[in-house]
C-alpha cells in the first residue's frame, strides 16, 4: 500500500503540472515569446564613419541655406508635384505622428488626399462613412487596419484617420473634405492553410483576390484615384513601394550576386505614367546590407548623414531637403544592398528628397491599440494569419485573445531592432 502511495505522487504532480500549464499557458508563452526577443546586457554600437572636413563644409552649408521643417517640406514639394510618395521603413512612432501633422497643412495648402498603404480599397466606403461621421468610432478604425493586416494594431496609424476626421469637423458643409484613400489590395490568408497550399493555384487566386502584384494595384488606384481626377495627393506607404526613377536591386545571397532590378513597385508605375510629376521622399532609416537581407542592417547613405546630424546636432533637425543637384545626392551607398546594379550610385539616384527627424538611436516604437485582438474577430485573426508555422502551431489555437493580441503588437520593437545604430 505504501509503495503504491508513493508511485501515486509523481502522477499527482504530472496533473498539477499539466493543470498549471493550461492556465497560465498565455503568461507562459507570451513571456518565453518575449525572452527569445530580449536584447544583449552590452550592446557593440555600429561606429560612424569620420567625415571629410570638405563634405562637412558643403553639406552644413547647404542646410543652412535650405533649413525646412519636415512637413513644411513635404508640402513644398507638392506645389509642384502632383504625387509624392513618402516612404518610411514601418512602425517607428514618429513617421505616422508626421502624417498626422501634415493633415490640416495639407488641407490649406489644397491637396485633399492622403493614399495610405496601411488600408485596403475596398474598404474605401467604410474610410469614407468614418472620416464624415458626426462622432469618432476607433472600432471602425481598428476594422479598417485589421483588414489591411491583422497584425498591424499601431495606435499612431489608427490616429493619421482620427486627424483626418477632425479636420472634417471644422470644415463648411459645402467645403470638399479630406480624403484618406486605401491602397493596398485585400489579402485573405484564411485560405492559406498549409504550405502545399502556397503553391496551388486556386487556393492562391482566392488569397490574393485582386492578383498577387500588389504594387500594381495599389498603382492602379492612385492613378485612377488621383491623377484620372487631376487632383494632388501625398503617399504613405514601405520605403519600397515608393521609388518612382529608381528600381530596387535583387540581390541572390546564395550566390553572392546581384540578379536584376524590380522594376514594378507602385512608385516606378505611377512614375512611368506621369513622369516628373512624381516625387520621392525617403524617411531616415536603416538600409539593407550588402550582404543581403538576412544580415544586419547598415546606416543609410554609408553613415554620412547620420555622423553629419551628430556633429551639427539638433538645430538642425528635424529637416527636409532635396538630393538631386545638392551635395546630398552625391552620396554613396556602398554598405547597402541598395547600390548592386549601379555603376556609381547615389543618393539623388535613390530618392528625390530626404527627411531626417531624429537620430536611430531615438526612434521608438509605435504604441499598442490594446483590445485590437478580441474575443469578437480572434478567430478571424487565427484564420488571416500570414504565418503558416505559427497559424497551425498548438498555442496559437488556444491562446487567449488577449495573448494573442499582446504578440501580434509585438512585432513591433524598432528599439531592439535599431539597438546597435548611434
């Protein structure tokens, strides 16, 4: 009897474990997701290149003589741009927190569309009944992003509609309001269940509905959106989509070499159809490395502007300026994936202008819309999810919504990810 009382405690102890796992398996998975995230105690900073005291001399002169607020800038630009496409590296805070600024500056200044990656346009009636409803409803916001994408919970891009919608407020009844169109393409991953899916062909036409070139589609409707109307817009979207002259190099990392340009991206597109009306200004940000996307990012512009910034200092930031026929163009990009193709590329080469806020190593993350998970549209969210591995994982089917929408968030995490850049 003795002995199979003992035998019995290990059995006992099995089912507490297994009782304790179940209910505290969201704090156990959120917080081994967030462990395997966690950055190093001591942390080697990228060094930045010594500057040559005549490249210093030309590029503070210039700045000096063309000292422009970012949204100052962008509207300068669209004076005498139809389009310009602002293009940002994703979830860095104060990126959208500049959108939202330039709004009401947008409005005065007679440009009334906003184009935003971060929507899909089908939803354009529900973007429309939000942005000229009496009253705010974030709920409808949430709906519109999580049909963009069900990750993307990021409360400063839920607020770009919110100013959109104040500004509406203040408007005369018989005043045209401001517009923010969805661009992107509806994306349905639900249909996506395995990777042998991924490669049928009529499972794929059910995910990717409006085709799989999303860059062509979101070009389609700024052409059919803005330019067919001869009406001015402002772009926000990926740093990618937004090249107009420049095309994106495709680099093989398995071989080492560079295979050819994508030449198709929304921005290249719309340039095609209507030329220098078209403007590209490139948000500060990390570049792509040379040795391709799976290894470490690199300063823009081969650190140059980042170790001019930290001598000059914050007088001189937040700026827009121009590249082409400035000493800013003549910058290189050897580090970076972004000059294979290119004889001797530059930055004029890259984009047409250039916005620097604040220094990588100040960048901060965008904050959470807490709840954009819940028990109403978490199935749907297990449904949509682009990742097969972590869609038909265990956990992820009986997570909480709540843990599910704290990892969804996290995604996030620009200063972990920028942690090396001074």
């Amino acid at each position: 009897m003795f002995k199979k009382r003992i035998l019995f405690i290990p059995l006992i102890v099995f089912l507490i474990v297994i009782f304790l796992l179940i209910i505290l398996r969201n704090q156990i998975v959120v917080a081994l997701y967030y462990a395997q995230r966690k950055p190093p105690d001591v942390v080697e900073k990228i060094p930045l290149p010594d500057l040559d005291p005549q490249l210093q001399q030309e590029l503070t002169a210039y700045l000096r003589q063309h000292l422009l607020k970012p949204q100052d800038y962008i509207i300068n630009k669209l004076q005498d741009h139809d389009i310009v496409f602002l293009g940002e590296m994703h979830r860095a805070r104060h990126d959208p927190e500049l959108v939202q600024r330039l709004i009401p500056m947008l409005y005065r200044n007679g440009v009334y569309n906003l184009g935003m990656e971060f929507a899909c346009h089908k939803d354009q009636p529900l973007i429309d009944s939000l942005l000229n409803a009496p009253t705010y409803d974030p709920s409808v916001t949430n709906r519109i992003l999580f049909n963009a994408l069900v990750t993307w919970s990021y409360q400063e891009y839920a607020d770009i509609f919110k100013a959109a919608w104040r500004l509406n407020r203040t408007l005369p009844d018989s005043a045209p309001k401001f517009r923010i169109v969805g661009l992107h393409p509806f994306v349905d991953w639900s249909y996506a269940k395995s990777r042998d899916d991924l490669k049928n062909p009529q499972i794929m036409a059910k995910v990717f509905p409006e085709g799989r070139n999303g860059d062509l589609v979101m070009a389609q409707n700024v052409l059919r959106e803005f330019v067919a109307k001869n009406q001015k817009a402002l772009i926000y979207c990926g740093l990618h989509h937004a090249f107009t002259r420049y095309y994106q190099p495709i680099y093989n990392e398995r071989k080492k070499q560079f295979d050819s340009f994508i030449k198709n991206r929304m921005g290249n597109i719309v340039y095609r159809a209507i030329g220098e009306r078209a403007f590209t200004v490139s948000l500060h940000q990390p570049w792509i490395s040379a040795q391709g996307w799976s290894a470490p990012m690199v300063y823009p512009a081969d650190g140059v502007i980042d170790a001019l910034m930290n001598k000059l200092g914050p007088d001189y930031y937040p700026v827009g300026f121009d590249t082409r026929d400035t000493p800013f163009g003549k910058l290189t990009g050897k580090t970076s994936l972004y000059h294979y193709g290119y004889e001797n590329f530059t930055l004029a080469d890259f984009c047409d202008g250039y916005i620097f806020q604040k220094p990588l190593s100040q960048y901060q993350s965008v904050r959470h819309i807490h709840g954009f998970i819940s028990k109403e549209n978490v199935e749907l969210a297990r449904e949509r999810l682009p990742n097969l591995a972590l869609k038909n994982s265990i956990w992820w089917k009986i997570l909480s919504p709540a843990a599910i929408d704290t990892m969804m968030y996290s995604e996030a995490d620009i200063e972990n990810r920028l942690i090396r850049f001074q």
